[in-house]
C-alpha cells in the first residue's frame, strides 16, 4: 500500500516554540499508519547534495513538505532542489489569507511552466498556517487520506511497481546536519514567462539560461544576502525570495499579479520598486566594491517629459498585470 | 461652475475646489488665516483609495520634514499607501478628528477631514487647473488599469 511521504524540514533557528510545533506534529503522526514520516534540516538553507536533498529526490510518490516557509516558496525551492510534481491543494490558511486558489498569471501570457514535472503531487504545508499541532496533524491526515483512496481507485495502473520506498528513518535524527543559511532567489515557473528581464537587471551573475533556453537560477550563492533586488524589476511577480521578510516577496497566498491590494504609495510620492531595485541593487555593488551603475535606459533619456508619480503607479501596475 | 473643477474618473465625478492649490502627490493646500497651510487628499487620492479605515503618523507634531519625507500611512479595504510630505518644512499639527475616525477622510475629505497643517514655502503647489491638467495628461493610462484593479 502506498503511503503519503511526510517531510518536515525544520526551522532554520532555535525559537523554542518552533521547535515545539515540530515535535509535537512529528510526535502526533509517527504512530500514523497511512504516512511515512521523516525530518530534514531547513529546505532553503539545503544545496543539491545535502542528503536532505537526496532523500527528498529519492520520493518520487506522493510528496508532503511541512517548512517554515509560505507554500509558493516550499513548492519551487523543492522544484529547484529537483523535487518536482503538481501543486497539491491544501485547506490550511493564515486566518489573514482569503482565497488564493489561483496561483498563475490571469492572462493568456504563455508562463513557461515547471521542466519535466511528473504526475505526481507535492503538497506544500506552511507551519505558520496552524498554530496548534492538531490543525496540521488533521490537514495531514486528510492529505494521506486522499492518496489512499485515489491509489485504490487506480490500483492497477498509474503508480509505478518499482517505487523506491524512502529508507527508513530513525526518527530522533534528521536527516543530514543543518548546513549553512543561504540567501538566493527562486523561480516561481508557474508565472515566469522567461523574458530575460532578471538576467539583464542582476550585475552577480546568479541567473542563467539552459540548453532549452529557460531562464534558470545558475549560481544561486553569487546572490547578495538581503538582497531582494530583481524580485521588483520581473514583471510577472514570478521571482521569490522565501525568506526575505516582505511578505510579497517571499511568496505569501495572494500576491499573484492584480491580487495584491493596490499599493498607492507611488500616487503620494513614494520611490517606485523600480527604484528601489536599482538602489537595492547599487548598494550591493558598493559593498562588493564596484560602482553603482544607477537607474538604467529604463526609462529612456530622450524621454524629456518627466514622469509623475501617478505615471510610475500605473508603470508599475502595468507591469504587474501584463 | 466657478468655484470648482471636475475631472471625471471614468463615472465618477472628482471635484476640485478652485479656493486651493493643490501639490503633485495629490493633496490639497490650502493657507489658513494662522498662516499655516492645511493639507488633506484631493477627491482624486480618496476614490483611488475608497473607504479610508486607517490611519497613522510616523512623527509628532512639530517635526521637521524634508519634501517627500515618508510621514506616515493609510490603508483603506482596497489599498495601502505610505503618506509623504508635499513640501519641506514643519508639520504643525495633524487632525485629531481624523485620526480618530478616517471614515471622515471619504465624507468631508476637503472640510472636517483634513490631514495635517504645516508652515513652509507652499509655492510648489499648483492652481486647481493646472492639477486637473496634470490629472488629464495621466488620466489615459490610469483608466484601463483602475477599472480592473477598483470597483
Ligand atoms: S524577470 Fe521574471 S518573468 Fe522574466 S525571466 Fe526573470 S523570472 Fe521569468
Ligand atoms: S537579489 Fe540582487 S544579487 Fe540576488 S539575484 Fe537578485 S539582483 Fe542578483
């Protein structure tokens, strides 16, 4: 019988009270016969060959993540790691989420989509979406629930013989050491519409393209830590930094292009992302030694009439939207 | 009419009363017989914002703030924004009234809901045509985007 392969990837710090959630769920879904549960270091902080990251690679049936990270940054920092599968629903919400059930572009726009994704599901639990243990250990059990019953129903076909069961773990280690924290942007490719807009705009050399031509995140620890800088200038919000502390940028349920509530601070004179981006990104190079290059032929010189602040809001929404 | 200016966002009319001035970022100013001059949102600000729940001040009375200095912010149901100055100087007092209940910025946006009062040079401001035609010059690409991102 196919189990539902639990994942909790733990907190990158000591908070006492994260620890607390994290042993408590495990404690709780250990004596759980419809899943298999295992314990990694923090998912963001893990390269390709953490053995955390080998495991995870080694799943390749039903995949639940539990990280301290919103699920859209859990869902593609796996895809980078090579953990791949559709986006599975869950029913855990931030009391402040409302409805996040679209999780791509509204337009017609082609979005390159994630390479070579299996048929399989991964769900992405974010541990902040439940204060209590019992919420996620219910969500959990419903997930594994789902599994049992479509495995039933498709008995005979779909699921592979040769599944590699995960090995057994002892469940009072995780996993691999906790290694170093990391800092680097991922690609969300449900929205990305590979325009090159990332490569252009970062001076670190972290983005590249592969033999397909798909925009990629090359060297991710070229990445400047703190630095958020290019997540402003993608005009498809598809750029997310997990752990950077604004929500938007790291991910949160709703900040999919138009979902957002309207920030008017440019209509009262604020500085627009993109500046901000250029002045993110300046700063960085100051600190690596290099000369700020400024704003670039964004905006082009020839432009005479300058631009108000209501003209930079509706640029910005523009590119939101587009 | 004479003592006003309309500018019509898509339906809905904006007026502009023409005994102020107005600053680029969207407030009025107007300079009150004390000598302070007055600052609150033009009808323009307050439909984009809508109804108006909130509202703070990152400094006391009596600051001195630099034009464009962020003061402090105002979220309604459909938007945040951070709150900026219009001009350079000393922000003398702020409205109470507003503070206290924001809804009054919708109702009474040029009257009782005022924002706050500063001393300073107020001649970057412009007359009420000349913000209506700053309003018109941008009008044309706001409209398709407000009318998807505000009902
Ligand atoms: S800027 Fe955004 S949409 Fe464009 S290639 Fe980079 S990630 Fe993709
Ligand atoms: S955050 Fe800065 S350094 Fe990192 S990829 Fe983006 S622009 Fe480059």
């Amino acid at each position: 019988m196919k189990k539902l392969t639990v994942v909790i990837s733990e907190s990158p710090g000591k908070d006492p009270r994260k620890r607390e959630l994290e042993a408590n769920i495990l404690a709780a879904l250990v004596g759980q016969p419809d899943v298999a549960v295992s314990v990694v270091p923090h998912l963001y902080d893990l390269n390709e060959d953490h053995a955390g990251a080998l495991f995870l690679r080694s799943v390749n049936g039903p995949l639940l993540v539990l990280a301290w990270l919103y699920p859209r940054g859990i869902h593609w920092t796996l895809d980078r790691l090579g953990v791949k599968g559709r986006v599975g629903q869950t029913q855990l919400k931030r009391a402040s989420d409302e409805d996040d059930k679209n999780d791509g572009g509204k337009d017609d726009k082609p979005r390159l989509g994630a390479a070579n994704a299996p048929a399989r599901t991964i769900w992405s639990l974010d541990f902040q979406d439940g204060d209590t243990a019992e919420a996620h250990v219910q969500e959990i059990i419903r997930v594994a629930a789902q599994v049992k019953a479509a495995v039933k129903l498709s008995a005979a076909e779909a699921v592979p013989v040769a599944i590699s069961s995960p090995p057994i773990q002892n469940l009072k280690s995780k996993i691999g050491n906790p290694p170093a924290r990391r800092w680097y942007p991922v690609i969300d490719y449900s929205r990305c519409a590979n325009c090159m807009e990332c490569v252009d705009f970062c001076l670190f050399g972290v983005y590249g393209v592969d033999d397909a031509g798909r925009i990629l995140v090359e060297s991710a620890d070229n990445c400047r830590k703190g630095c958020p800088a290019c997540s402003r200038v993608c005009p498809e919000n598809a750029i997310v930094f997990p752990m950077h502390r604004t929500p938007a940028l790291a991910g949160a349920p709703g900040t999919k292009p138009g979902d957002l509530k309207l920030d008017l601070s440019q209509l009262f004179g604020a500085p627009s992302a993109l500046d901000l981006a250029d002045k993110e990104r300046d700063a960085e190079l100051v600190k690596d030694g290099r000369e700020a290059v400024g704003p670039p032929k964004r905006q082009p010189c020839c432009d005479l009439r300058p631009k108000d602040a209501l003209d930079k809001l509706m640029d910005a929404l523009d590119g939101e939207r587009l | 009419m004479a003592g006003e200016l309309v500018f019509m966002m898509g339906n809905f009319r904006a007026v502009f009363p023409a005994d102020r001035r107005y600053a680029a970022n969207h407030t009025w100013a107007r300079t009150e017989s004390g000598g302070a001059v007055r600052f609150g949102l033009s009808a323009y600000a307050a439909r984009l914002l809508q109804e108006v729940y909130f509202l703070e001040w990152s400094m006391d009375a009596g600051a001195t703030v630099r034009e464009k200095d962020e003061i402090g912010a105002i979220e309604s149901a459909k938007a945040n924004a951070a709150l900026y100055a219009p001009m350079a100087g000393i922000i003398a007092r702020f409205n109470d009234a507003a503070m206290a209940d924001p809804s009054i910025i919708n109702k009474d946006g040029y009257g009782d809901g005022w924002l706050f009062e500063m001393s300073g040079d107020a001649s970057g401001t412009m007359d009420a045509p000349a913000y209506v035609a700053h309003l018109e010059a941008s009008w044309a690409k706001a409209q398709a985007l407000l009318k998807g991102q505000l009902r």
